[in-house]
C-alpha cells in the first residue's frame, strides 16, 4: 500500500458536541499509512474535503440538501434516514475501529475523480442533483432581503499584523486582480484606514499585540453598516475561536494559521465576488 499523507478536511454536521469531540478525537489518531484527517472546528470558512452527517438531523440533512456538494465533496452519513441518498451510509452504532477504511475508500475515489476531471466542474452540479432537495429553510427571510439591497464595500482588503509579511503575500496574489491590499498594525489605525476605504474584506491576525479581534470586528461592522463587508479571523492553534461571541461581532469565521495560496484564493473569491 503506497503512503499517503494528503490532510484530508472534514466538515461535521448535526452531531452533539460530544460526539463531534469523539470524531475530532478518533480522526486525529497519527497513523503510519493511509491519509491524515482533521475536523474543521466550528466557525472556520475552510472549503472542507468532505462531510461527515448525522443522518438523524434534520436541519443538518436540510443543510447538506441546501450546499449539494458535489462528487468532488464527498458525503458519509452517520445512522438512517427516511429518504433515499445516493451517498454512503455508516450505520450507528459507529465503528471506530473501521471508520478510517471507509473514510479511506471515500476519498481513495474522490482522488481518482480530481486526476480525471477538472474540479471546478464537479464541486457543484445543481442540474445534476442526485438526491432530494429538502424544502426546509431555516434562515430568516429578512436576512437575505437585507442582503440583496446591500452593495459591495470597494475598498479592497485590509490586514491587520504587526509583521508585513502577509500583506505582501497577498497583495501578490491580488495584484493580477487590480485589488488593493492595505496593512494596519494596531485597533485604532485600523477603524481610521477602513473608515478612509471601506475595506470589502479584512483579515484580523488574532496574534496582533493589543489587538482585541472581537471588539476590533465590531467596530468595522458598524463602520461599514449597509455595506457587504466581510471580517476573517486568522488563528494559530492555540487560539480558542468563540462562535457565539464572533456571531455576536458578526465575524464571518476564521481561517487557521499556516494558510495556503489555495485557501487564500478561495477566500478571495467568496467574499469579493472574483469570478476567475
């Protein structure tokens, strides 16, 4: 059996916080062969690999109906469902001692699909949907009103590092892209450089010396009221991200430190509209 040390990302959906931790706990298991997995916690914008689903969820099913991933995002539900999926199912009680062969042959196909097939045309299919849409949205109607009528902040990018290093990164990333990325170093530098430009995306280094990111979010969320603007959090290990405190601030997520071309880009992508 050829080595394979890819780290593969996966998105839990609809299980109990301690079970989630059973999986965090299980999957991070170091192993001689076969690939390495980590659980996307709660509040990272990461694309993940693939989705582990608690099939007994409902608003999780609805989820997984709503985001139809596609062949390239593969799916393992955990337990049964009433309706009839195309994906793999892992009956409960779960097995822990055979969960990584199955994990393993999910994305041992999902591998042989992305040397086949461009990615791009796989990730999404919506003509080619080959499960049930569950008709079941939870978010408030209001929300997607609001945003609708909201314009694009269009002041570029904003980082918020002692270190320039990152901004230089970036900027070499969106140069081709004409995007201005902009570098504060503390709280206050930040809130008067964004209210000059009104950045369409920032990125707050929770590393940052005296940098509050909560309060610094929140201060950039209602500096930008009425605009799409989109705040990210960039973590170490270490760092505990508070979801309901970042819900609160309105930050979009957070990203973990070290941080590939290729998450960078996708991010760009999402929160400024890039169509190429």
């Amino acid at each position: 059996m050829t080595t394979k040390t890819s780290a593969i990302a996966i998105r839990l959906l609809g299980f109990p916080p301690k079970e989630e931790e059973t999986f965090r706990n299980v999957l991070a298991v170091a192993r001689e062969k076969g690939y390495r997995y980590t659980c996307l916690l709660p509040g990272s914008i990461q694309d993940p690999d693939m989705y582990i689903v608690n099939a007994g969820n409902l608003p999780a099913m609805a989820l997984l109906s709503d985001l139809h991933p596609g062949e390239a995002q593969p799916v393992l539900l955990i337990g049964k469902t009433e309706l009839e999926f195309d994906f793999p199912v892992m009956p409960r009680p779960i097995r822990w001692r055979k969960i990584f062969d199955v994990l393993d042959d999910i994305i041992d196909k999902r591998q042989l699909l992305l040397t086949t097939l461009s990615a791009q045309t796989v990730l999404s299919v919506h003509e080619r949907r080959k499960h049930p849409r569950l008709d079941l949205d939870l978010t408030d109607p209001e929300v997607y009103q609001r945003m609708r009528k909201q314009p694009l902040a269009r002041g570029g990018i904003l980082i918020v590092d002692k270190d320039t290093q990152f901004r230089e990164y970036v900027a070499s990333i969106m140069d081709p892209y004409g995007i201005p990325v902009t570098l504060a170093n503390d709280e206050r530098s930040a809130l008067l450089l964004d209210g000059n430009n009104q950045h369409a995306l920032t990125f707050i280094n929770t590393s940052t010396q005296g940098v509050d990111p909560y309060r610094l979010c929140d201060g950039l969320k209602r500096q930008n009221q009425g605009l799409k603007s989109a705040v990210v959090l960039l973590v170490d290990r270490h760092f505990e991200y508070k979801p309901e405190l970042g819900q609160k601030v309105r930050c979009e997520g957070f990203l973990t430190k070290p941080i590939s071309r290729k998450v960078i880009l996708k991010t760009m992508k999402k929160y400024l509209y890039l169509d190429h």
